[in-house]
C-alpha cells in the first residue's frame, strides 16, 4: 500500500498527463467487477450480506490505521458531518441497499439499475454544483454506454418482471453512489486520502450495526478459521475494500466525480469476463457487442471532455 502511494505521489509530481489515473480506475473497476464470486462464495458457506459487509470493512479499517495519519477528527464539524454522510452513502447504505435488492429483484434488474450511478451523479452535481454542467458529448457518451450495459447484464434473455421495493432500493444503492462521489470531490481537496478512507471505513462500521438489531449475527465464529472463508474476506476486505478505496479517492481527486463515475458503466464488462473465467459462463455476441457499445461511450466521453467544465 505504500508503494502504492509512494507511485501515485511520484507520478502526480512528474507526469502531466492524466493517463495513468485513467488506467488506475479501469484496474480498480476490474476488480470491483469480479467481487461478487467471492461474496456468493462466502454467502453459499454460510454468511449474510450484511455479516460480509461488517467483517470486510473491519479488515479494511485495521489495515487502514498501519499508515493512516493518525488524526482523529476533521478540522469542522461540518467536514465531520460530511465523512459520516461518506461512510453512509459510500459503505452502510449502498452495500445494504444493494445487497437487500437482490432479494427482492431480479440481479439483472438490480444490476442495471445500479449502472445508472453515473448518470445519477451528472444529475445530482448540475442541481447542487454550479461548476457541473452537462454537454451533449458527455450524456451521448453516457446513454450509449448504459446501453452497452444493458445487453451485457440482459445478453439476450430480458424479461420484464418489475418489483416496486426491490428497484427502488437497487436506486438507493446507485443514488448512495452518487452522492459519495460528489462529496469525495470536495473532501479531497483539503484532506489526505488515507484520512478520509479510515473515516469512511469507520462510519460504514458504525451505522451498519443498527440493521443486526433487525437481523442478528447468525454465523458461527469458529467457521471463520476456514480457508475459504477467510481468504475472501481477506480479498475483499484488503484488495477490494482498502487498497482500492483508498486509491478510487485519489481517481475522484484526480479525475473529478463525473469522470471516474463513467468508468462504473466497465463494472459489467470485468463481471462478464470473470465469470467467463471462473464459472465457464459462454460469452455471446450479444455481450460482445454491449462491450463494444460500452468502450465506445468511455472513448467519447473522455475525448471530447476539453468540451465540458473541468471538475476536478
């Protein structure tokens, strides 16, 4: 994680160009992409999402602390206030929304909805931020990769069975993205990376316990020792949770909220090729064509950003 860091401030100060921070997003989607094998594996040995989502984000804040700066508080209130809305709307509610959708909806349906992040944050930053504003090349770009999405997520077998709570928490859970990303913006302009990742690994922790009072622990601790329930939480909690989060808050501070949001619409594309990869699932044209549509509206979003406002 150092070296880590160690690279980011390297390039930062000795390359001008944003390419390598573009690469560093399409890594971390790539392997946000893939995580949901090790938590179906972990759910099928026994663990409920929200037990999952616990275990995974106390791994990363333990972690975080080894070279977090060890301030404790932000310099306001309000900045506090604001890491707690972090914690809620990057860790306890988008995890719990999302996770309790698939419930009640179908995945493909929760999937797509949730792909709308993007969209929800352009939508979001013109209503609230003056300095956002919308460009046809930046919404085309948007609608042709969210169509991209919905034929890799539906590959040919779309069927229409609407479930009122189900898609409307899958869209808390897209919402809740949004709105992390545009107050990360802002965050990460006066405070270290690392700093606010801890925070938002401690209020994910904190307002995550109110829904075991709902539905308490039920998984026996001693099954924890197994090996394959351990290295995926380890996974998750290290590789998925820590590393990047960490490093997707240097993509924001970066790249700007509208701009790393984008590269969520890839999150189907590393699914598709990892459960190629791992659970022998075919790859069709129809998927193959949604990738391209995918790629394409990426390429036209990022060539003609000189065209919109700098959010950065």
């Amino acid at each position: 994680m150092k070296k880590a860091l160690f690279l980011h401030t390297f390039l930062r100060g000795h390359m001008k160009s944003k390419m390598p921070y573009h690469l560093l997003a399409i890594s971390i989607i790539a392997i946000w992409g893939v995580t949901f094998i090790n938590t179906k594996v972990l759910i099928l040995n026994g663990l409920n999402p929200q037990e999952i989502f616990l275990l995974r984000f106390i791994i990363a804040y333990l972690g975080v602390w080894t070279f977090s700066p060890r301030k404790l508080w932000t310099d306001s209130w309000r900045d506090e206030l604001t890491t707690v809305a972090l914690g809620v709307a990057g860790g306890s509610m988008y995890f719990w929304s999302e996770n309790t959708a698939i419930q009640y909806s179908l995945v493909n349906n929760v999937a797509f909805i949730v792909c709308n992040a993007p969209l929800l944050t352009l939508f979001l930053g013109m209503a609230f931020l003056k300095e956002i504003r919308a460009t046809r090349w930046l919404v085309g770009g948007s609608i042709i990769s969210l169509i991209g999405v919905a034929l890799v997520i539906f590959n040919g077998s779309f069927i229409l069975k609407l479930n009122p709570l189900g898609d409307f928490l899958a869209l808390v859970a897209a919402g809740s993205w949004a709105v992390y990303s545009l107050l990360m913006r802002g965050m990460t302009e006066r405070y270290n990376v690392t700093f606010l990742t801890r925070k938002v690994f401690f209020y994910g922790i904190l307002t995550i316990l109110p829904a075991f009072l709902i539905k308490p622990w039920q998984f026996p601790l001693e099954k924890l020792a197994e090996p394959v329930v351990w290295m995926n939480l380890v996974f998750l909690g290290v590789i998925a949770a820590l590393i990047c989060f960490v490093l997707w808050n240097v993509v924001i501070r970066e790249l700007g909220a509208l701009t790393s949001a984008n590269y969520i619409y890839l999150s189907p594309l590393s699914t598709m090729i990892a459960s190629a990869l791992f659970l022998q699932e075919p790859v069709t044209w129809i998927s193959i064509l949604g990738s391209i549509l995918i790629l394409s509206g990426l390429f036209i979003v990022s060539k003609k950003k000189k065209t919109t406002t700098k959010v950065a």
